[in-house]
C-alpha cells in the first residue's frame, strides 16, 4: 500500500515536535515523532486498522499518544493506498481542523 502525507500532516507532525522539543526535550521529540510515523507506515500496511470518524464519511482515525491520526483510504487505480489528511491532538475540534 502506498502511504501519502498531505501538506497540512506536514505542518502538524513539524509543530508536534517543535512543542514537544520545547517541552520536554529533543530525545522526547523525535521519539514520539517516530510514533507518529511507525503507526502511519502500519496503518498503511494493514497492521493496523482505524476506527470510523461519526462527524465525516469516509475518514478513520488512530490513536498515537495524545493525537490521533485522521486518514482515508484511497482509490485502486495506482494501487491501495491511504492519505493521512491530519494529526491532531485529542482535545481539538475535529470538524473545526478537518
């Protein structure tokens, strides 16, 4: 399966781990970075599956520490694959940031 980052995932893994460099250091940064991106290649391999977003069809979210990843699967034309369309932290506004 092929595994695709949309622009804004881009943007919140980078914000993810400049608060948590400032926070708590850069081992802990990358390290949890790291989770983010292991749990991305394994639901993209199928060794890990999503649960249904309610609020938006079509969507699954996986839970990583205190964010979740939202993603799609997408077509079979070029191949199975998915699109992790955000990470957001659990206490965000999901329809507000999706």
């Amino acid at each position: 399966m092929t595994l695709t980052f949309s622009p804004a995932t881009v943007a919140d893994i980078g914000a993810i781990w400049d608060y948590t460099a400032e926070t708590w250091g850069v081992v802990q940064a990358d390290r949890y970075v790291d989770d983010i991106h292991s749990a991305c290649i394994a639901l993209a391999g199928g060794e890990r599956t999503g649960r249904r977003v309610d609020v938006l069809e079509g969507y699954l979210k996986y839970p990583v520490g205190r964010h979740l990843i939202f993603f799609r699967q997408v077509g079979r034309q070029v191949g199975p694959g998915i699109v992790i369309i955000r990470v957001l932290h659990q206490s965000m506004d999901v329809e507000r940031h999706l």
